[in-house]
C-alpha cells in the first residue's frame, strides 16, 4: 500500500546550469560559479562578515522548484534557508543538520531569485556545492511501503576493532554512497511515454532532485546515474510499471 505523503517531488528541468550569481558575503578568491556547476569537487565558502550569505540568480522565468545540494549552513548550529524574489519572501525551512533541500511552488517568474543563508553565527563561514532551480512533477500516490528514506540515512559506515570479550576498543569511519529506487506500478502509459520520457533524458543529462515530503523541504536527496526500467502491467495494456534506480546524495555525514 502507498505511503500517506504529499506527493513525491522530481525536478525535470535546471535552468541554472551554467548562470554565473552575484554573491553578498562574498569570499575571497571564490568562484561564483562554482554554485551553478553540480560537480560536487566544485563549491563556494562564503566570507565571515555579518551580512547573511546569499545567492542572486537575477530574472528567472518558469520556476517552481529551487534545489540546494552539499551545504555546511547548519555545521555550528540550526541554520535557517530563505528563498526570495527579490524582497519578497517566498518559502522558508530552519534545519538541525545539513540536509539537502528542495523548494516547490506553484510556477512563477522570479524578478531576482534569491537564495540566502542564515547561520548561527551569523558570520560563520559556510560552504555551499550547487543549487538548481526550474520546474518539477509531482507522484501524487507517493512511493510504495518498504523503500528506503535516503533522506534520513548517514553517508558513513563504522568499524569497530574489539577485545577477545568482544568490547570495543577504537573505531574508524568512512563515507559511503546511498542506493534508491522508486517503483511506479500504476502509471498510465501515456505518463510513461510522455511526460516520464522527458524527465529520463534529463536524469542522464543532469542531477536531479527527489523530495519525499513536498511540505518537508529537508526530505530531499540529489540523484545520479539512473537506470530506468519499464514493464507492461499484467492486468492492462493501458497501465505501465515504472522502476527507477539511482544513487543518492543527502547532504548528511
């Protein structure tokens, strides 16, 4: 049975690939478009003045959806994430961690899309890896029970040498990626052949954003190298299975 939830979101579009922002807090030596580049070896550490670390992306059409992968805003202590355009307070999540974060919205023109941090300290010197922003879709049924919430999960394993009477004595740690899979059983096949065949040419393309909970923006993931499957359903020709396998990134170490 599905999962009672809000609806699974998927970003499908990315128009920020490649816009260089404008930085207030700029660090120093820092490339701005670092931020626009999903290359996770590629980020931008903020400056340590007191003005809050935000991210100006300028006029921006069609939007309905804003990604942020690899941040450190929450290192010290809770950090709060606003969205803008311009003055105007779009959405807002305060977080525990560093969890990646999606934004969705009805789609809307920005007149300055506008991403700001702020941290605790106020001049705490975060570091941020990508953001994206541009439409998405939405799996109203949800996911089906069982799978596994990568939104919650640690990049680390631990092992632990031990005594002969088996207590611990030291431990190390090392980082690890996460599996995902999605199953849609259900679909109509002109879901399957329309609107999810444009999505698949964009997840070999770019990343994409995967959010459990579209009222929970820290229940999301950033999602790579794809394998899609298709099947017929048993019962009807009208109704396809969907499978979607992939790696996931959530931001948590």
């Amino acid at each position: 049975m599905p999962i009672e939830n809000d609806g699974l979101a998927i970003s499908t579009t990315n128009v920020l690939l490649n816009v260089v922002p404008t930085i207030t807090d700029a660090g120093t030596n820092e490339v701005a478009a670092n931020i626009s580049d999903p290359d996770h070896s590629l980020n931008y550490t903020c400056g340590t003045t007191v003005a809050d670390f935000a991210v100006s992306y300028g006029a921006q059409t069609n939007i309905s959806y804003v990604g942020i992968s690899g941040h450190t805003a929450a290192t010290p202590d809770q950090a709060t994430i606003e969205l803008y355009d311009d003055t105007l307070l779009i959405d807002t999540v305060t977080i525990q961690r560093n969890n990646n974060l999606m934004f969705t919205f009805a789609a809307q023109d920005f007149t300055n899309l506008i991403v700001k941090f702020i941290t605790v300290p106020n001049n705490y010197q975060m570091t941020v890896s990508f953001i994206a922003a541009g439409e998405y879709l939405t799996i109203a049924k949800g996911q089906q029970a069982g799978y596994a919430r990568n939104w919650l999960t640690r990049h680390t394993t631990q092992r632990t040498a031990s005594t002969l009477e088996v207590g611990p004595i030291s431990s190390t740690q090392r980082s690890k990626a996460l599996s995902g899979m999605l199953s849609l059983p259900n679909e109509l096949a002109v879901f399957t052949e329309g609107v999810w065949q444009t999505f698949v040419d964009f997840s070999y393309d770019q990343p994409f954003f995967i959010k459990e909970f579209k009222s929970k923006p820290e229940s999301t993931y950033l999602c790579y190298d794809p394998s899609h499957g298709f099947k017929s359903h048993p019962q009807t020709q009208t109704l396809d299975v969907i499978t979607l396998k992939f790696t996931a990134f959530n931001g948590l170490f």
